[in-house]
C-alpha cells in the first residue's frame, strides 16, 4: 500500500491512500522504479509547477514545466520523514535542512545531503528511478 500526500503551500489537507502501486514497481529491494500518469487524479496535482507528492516515501516534485525532481522522505540529519519541496528546493520541516533539487545541502542540518532519484518526463508521465 502506498501512501499518497498532496503538497502545495495553498493546500492544508490532502491525503490520499492509494490501494496500487503506481504503473509498476519493480520487486526486489533497491531498484526503485516506478512511473505515475499526470492524468490519474491521484498524481495530477504534479500538472503545476511548484506541487509536490510523497509516493512510496520519494518526494516527487515539479521543478518547471518541463522538469520533476525526486528525492527520498527520510532527512539525513536526523531521519525524520519530513522533507517536503518548497520553493526552488527540498526542505525538512523538522529543523529546517535544505537540499537542492539534486540532493546537495544547502545548511549545516542538510550538509550530508540527501538521496535523490532519477527523474523522467515523458508526455504525460513521469517516472522515477534509481
Ligand atoms: S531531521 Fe530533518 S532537519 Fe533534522
């Protein structure tokens, strides 16, 4: 089961829980991989730049309208599953560690970094990757 948690800084509560995983998940432990289509009403908030989504403890973001970014929930300072997208970067809302949208941090909370996945768009899909 995964859980799906819609972000934008105007949106106070939106959480979905979504009974599938989103267009195929490969088995098998570290090859994170997954694709979700901007069509289904559980991903579209992804159609505006700036949202974001939390699937399968990845944070996918919509960095312009051409680009996502993808990073993992867990913060590296103190594994809180807090790391949300927030303006032009990934922020924890724990103790405020910043990461680029590549995982470089950007303050002395983030400065370990933070895993990030490879992203990509494809007409209306987007898929994520290790
Ligand atoms: S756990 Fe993320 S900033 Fe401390």
């Amino acid at each position: 089961m995964l859980a799906v948690y819609c972000g934008a800084a105007s949106v106070s509560s939106c959480i979905n829980e979504a009974g599938d995983p989103p267009g195929g998940t490969t088995g098998g432990g570290t090859g994170l991989d997954f694709t979700l289509d901007l069509n289904d009403n559980a991903y579209s908030s992804l159609k505006s730049v700036g949202n974001y989504l939390i699937v399968d403890k990845v944070v996918v973001a919509r960095v312009s309208e051409d680009a996502f970014a993808a990073v993992t929930l867990i913060c590296t300072h103190e594994n809180r599953t807090k790391i949300i997208y927030k303006g032009s970067g990934f922020y924890c809302t724990e103790h405020g560690a910043k990461y680029t949208i590549t995982g470089e941090g950007l303050n002395s909370d983030g400065k370990k970094g933070i895993k990030a996945y490879n992203t990509e768009f494809t007409d209306s899909t987007i898929r994520v990757y290790a």
